[in-house]
C-alpha cells in the first residue's frame, strides 16, 4: 500500500471492506456545505476506479459505505480515515482535514479497487505551509485548464498553496505595450482559478515582479526611462539578457507609483492574505541611473528601503508581503526593518545545498520558507536526481531552523522548454517530505510516484524518466547560449566544457534511443492520462537527440573536434524542423500560445545554420 504523502500513523488489519454499487457516501450533519464537493471527489475517484460510484447524500443511510464527518478537536489539517467490515469513516479536524482524508482513500481505491483492507490512519502535516510556485511568464502561460488541472494535482498531494510568477503575463489595462505581443492571463481567469483553488483549500497567493525581472515593462516606450540601466531596451532580445538584467529605477518617484499601482490593479483578484513582490536578482541595482545615490548611501540601503516602502504599503492594506531572499541573505541584520508581518522566501536549488542561507536568515529572524527547486529549468527533461536530493534537504532544514513553510518551485529560465508536468515527481517530493520526516531514499520514492500517479504496477516509469536528463551533453542551455553569442566561439571556458561533453554524443544518443523504446514498451496497460505525458516525453526525447548532433556539428565547424559521428547537416535540419511541429503540437495541449515564437527562432536559426 502506498499512500503519498506517506501517514504519520498508520497500522494495517486483517480483512476488507467491500464497497458495493447500491451503498452511498454519507455526508454528515457536522460537516460544512462544502464537505458536498469532496463527496462528488471521491464518488468521482470510485466510479473511475471500480465502474460505479455510490450516490452522495447527507445526514444518516443504514447502506453508508463512506461516511464523512468533522471534529475541531483533532486539528485544522489532521484527519482519520478507519477501514472496517461495516464502512469506511473519515474524521476531518474541518472541512481541510476532510479533503485529506478523501484524498488519502482515493489514493487506497486506485490500488485496491472495491475491497479496501481494513486499517487505522491517524495523519497530519509537520509543516504548515506547503506550497507549489511555477512560473508562467518566461516563455509558457498556462491554459485556464491546465492551471485548474494544476490545482487538483497539488490538492491531491495535501498541497495548500500556489503562485504564480508573473511578470507581463497578465493583461494589466492600460500596459497593452507590454504585453502586446502575448497571450495573457485576464482577470477572469485569476478570479476563476482563485475560486476553484478555494474548494480544493488551496490559497492562490498573488505574486508579480516588483523590483527586477521586469524586462518586457521596462523595454516599453513609455517606461524605458524607469529602467536602471539606460538604453536597456536598444539591445535585441536574448534569454539571458532578459534573466539578467531590467531592474526598476528606484531613485525616480515614478517607479515607486507605477508598481503600487499595478499592485493596486492585481490584489483584488485574490482572496488570500499574501502578496508576493518578488525583489529578487536585483544586479544591476546600483550600477546605472541610482549610481549616485548608491555611492552616498549604498546598495544595500538603496534596496531594503525600496523593498520596506512596498512591504508597509502591503500591510496597510491588510495583506502579509512575501519576498525573494536571496538579496538580503548577504546583510540579514536589515530584516528588523520590514514589518513583523513579512515572509522570507530563502530559494536555493543545488544538488548539494547547504543550510547556511536557512541558518543565517532564521538567526536573523526572519519569518521563512524554504523554497527548494523541481530542476526543469534549461532543461528538456526534468533533473529529478537533483530536485530529490535539493528538496529533501531544504526540507530538512525546514524543520531544523522552524520555518513557516515551504515553496517548491518550478522556473521557466529559457524559454521554458521543458513540458510543466514533467515537474509532476518534483512536486510530489515537495508535497511528501514537507508533510513528513520521514523521507523515502531516491528509488523508493520514485516507485511509489509511479504507481500511485501514473498507474504504473512494475513502479519503473519514474526512474526511467530520471535517466533522461542524464543523458544530454549538449543541451538546451548550450544551444541558447551559441546562438546569442552572435553565433560565434563561446568562452574558452565553455568550448573546453562542451568538446569535452561531446566525446560521448554517441553515447548519450544510444541512451536516449535505448530509454525511448522502454518507454514505448511501458505503454500498453498505463491509463491514458500518463500516456499522453509519455508522448510529450517521446517528443522531448526526439528533440534532445537531435541537439546531441547539432552540438557535435557546431564542435567540429567552430572548435575542429573529431567528430564522434557522422553528421548530414542537410538532413538534421529537416529533421529538426519535422520535429518542431510535434513539439508545437504539446506544446498548445497545455499552454496558450505565449512565447512559443522564441523557441521557434531559436530552432530554425539552428536549421539554417546547419543547410549554411
């Protein structure tokens, strides 16, 4: 039995419960009107599970097969779920803990169908705030219904909060400059996600870049001169150009009045008490248009009185401000300044992260969440060995500093090239080890992953997509980085890394076929829903073999390696673009139009170049 996140307590009897078509879901008296759509979940869950679902009514049925009550004395998220050969009962501490318990037993019928083993569950999260971050502005903006499919998801996992990153990816009035050339989030689609996410006890937390990251706004005509840097919006777009520069002026009194307006415009949408202002990777702070006043007061005063003058502005207007923390960890003294109110979000997403950034701002005193990472970014596939091990150890130093939660997160960087729900495992391990101590090892985890999510008995799949990103020495980063360095030699640094990496090409590409046809043969038996992001895999896989060669083509005409294989550039640029137009077909299955068109000129500058 495998039940994710894994229950504090739980002890497993002998005999079953048989549930049978003509028995009902019992909603009891104690229960809020809300308990309502929980019942239609599981009904739901056990019509897809055993062919039926028993009907839902509520007070007291003498055929109840699940009967669903609330009790305040046992904890706002703890829940009860017992098993015995007269019925299932699930005791939520209130209508959250209730939805837990729900959750708990749709996971158990997935596994055993109509005859659930008899058992005692006593459960409740370690962490309070267990959050899930993904970004929709650095190349992909979600559909309405992939997010509310996102939601369901996280709910599933007992996750109770979700942000959004946003930069221009929403339809501020009166910024059509900004986003334009987009296909943004609207009003209605925030009030609409806010709303479904309030059934499902997820609290969407606004969240919008108020500091730096603000290249589409600040390359505008109308707010150029806001910008830090001057003639900022003269140079032609580039990834990393818009990941490393356009922070806001904030010596210019316009600056301050256009974000708190935009924060004006965007907060009603929301129901929750935060607001996200982001204030992260602030490098150009400093270096252009506040270059004086940094040299009288400093940097450091430069940015935590901005920061602090949008905190208290947020308090004032009842909300709890949320910022990235990865500025002030470098003079932590300065947190006594925000208001009591504020949140540290301390992110770090290495492999081997250490606990000194959760050490230093915690001793500090800050207010924190540890934000670990699900490894996708620059990616085609998913790093799911170095999202498990970053997770389980900013989990773990959650819990040793007492912080306030947990934000695992989901970046874009690049075009965001990966498909969103290759993040799924990530987002399971942050869901897991945020709710309990006791972390499965890597393996473990993923076969619990693939039979509880994807349906998968052998409880392979997951350790099989884990293989993927291992296998790409020349990846998406690389082939972004060539192109934007106008198409010439990288630095000495990176050629000697990348000739060194495309010796074994041929290798790598042998691994991907090798991974592409065990997953093909997985596919019979898996219930459609994986087979579709197995198909997204497929296409992923495709595309990462194809710029195995690409880089072993740039190797040999830029830097004259031998070639460890044979390259026909006229064919692989074909094959590329054939390739694409799969690609685009995922693509649009779960995101809107969005910046599409930069990966798409990123692709075919790659297979003109190679016709060349």
């Amino acid at each position: 039995m495998h039940i994710i996140p894994e229950p504090q307590h739980m002890d497993l009897l002998e005999g079953v419960y048989k549930i049978r078509f003509d028995h009902k879901i019992v909603v009891d008296g104690s229960c809020r009107q809300t308990a309502y759509e929980h019942a239609k979940l599981l009904q739901e869950e056990l019509r897809g599970c055993m062919g039926y679902g028993p009907a839902v009514t509520r007070g007291r049925s003498r055929k109840a097969a699940v009967t669903l009550t609330t009790d305040s004395a046992i904890g706002e998220e703890a829940y009860r779920l017992e098993v015995d050969t007269d019925g299932i009962r699930i005791l939520g501490g209130t209508d959250r803990g209730l939805l837990y318990g729900v959750q708990t037993l749709r996971q158990i019928v997935r596994q055993t169908g109509a005859c659930v083993p008899r058992m005692r569950i006593y459960d409740f999260p370690d962490i309070r705030n267990r959050g899930f971050y993904h970004d929709v502005t650095r190349g992909r903006i979600p559909t309405l219904s992939y997010l509310k499919g996102l939601a369901d998801n996280l709910a599933f996992y007992k996750i109770n909060q979700m942000q959004l990153y946003i930069e221009h990816s929403y339809l501020f009035e009166d910024l059509s400059e900004m986003w334009r050339d987009d296909t943004p989030l609207t009003a209605q689609d925030i009030l609409e996600l806010d709303a479904y996410c309030r059934t499902l006890h997820i609290d969407l937390i606004p969240n919008i870049s108020c500091f730096g990251h603000l290249y589409k706004l600040l390359r505008t005509k109308s707010y150029e001169h806001l910008c830090e840097m001057p003639d900022a919006g003269q140079e032609p777009f580039g990834f990393a150009d818009r990941m490393m520069h356009h922070t806001v002026d904030v010596t210019n009194e316009e600056s301050l009045a256009l974000i708190k307006g935009l924060i004006e415009e965007f907060m009603p949408l929301f129901t929750s008490e935060y607001f996200n202002i982001g204030a992260d990777e602030t490098f150009d702070l400093g270096k252009g248009r506040s270059r004086e006043r940094a040299d009288k007061v400093g940097v450091k005063r430069l940015y935590i009185d901005y920061v602090r003058e949008l905190c208290e502005f947020l308090v004032a207007k009842g909300k709890k401000p949320m910022f990235w923390g990865d500025i002030v960890c470098d003079f932590p003294e300065v947190i006594a300044e925000l208001p009591q109110e504020t949140i540290c979000l301390n992110w770090g997403y290495a492999a081997d992260q250490s606990e000194e950034s959760t050490r230093k701002l915690a001793e500090a005193g800050a207010v924190l969440y540890n934000c670990p990472g699900v490894s996708g970014w620059n990616q085609f596939v998913n790093r799911l060995d170095v999202a498990y091990e970053n997770i389980r150890r900013m989990c773990t130093y959650a819990r040793q500093y007492h912080t306030e939660g947990i934000l695992t997160t989901d970046w874009g960087d690049y075009g965001h090239i990966n498909h969103p729900d290759f993040g799924i495992p990530g987002r399971i391990y942050g869901a897991a080890f945020s709710w309990n101590r006791n972390i499965p090892d890597f393996e473990e985890m993923n076969g619990r992953i693939s039979r509880v999510e994807f349906g998968d008995s052998s409880g392979r799949l997951v350790s099989i997509m884990a293989e993927i990103s291992r296998n790409q020495v020349f990846d998406w980063w690389m082939a972004v980085r060539y192109i934007e360095q106008t198409e010439s030699l990288l630095s000495e640094e990176e050629a000697s890394r990348m000739i060194e990496s495309l010796a074994e090409a041929e290798k790598a590409i042998r691994n991907l076929e090798d991974i592409a046809d065990r997953i093909r043969r997985m596919m019979p038996g898996l219930p459609a829903r994986t087979n579709q992001l197995l198909h997204a895999c497929l296409v992923a896989v495709s595309g990462m073999e194809l710029f195995q060669k690409i880089g072993v083509f740039i190797g040999v005409k830029e830097y004259h390696m031998d070639p460890p294989i044979e390259i026909d550039a006229g064919a692989l640029a074909a094959q590329l673009e054939e390739w694409f137009l799969f690609y685009k077909e995922v693509w649009h299955s779960v995101s809107r139009e969005s910046e599409l068109y930069r990966i798409q000129e990123v692709v075919f500058r790659y297979a003109d170049l190679l016709r060349e």
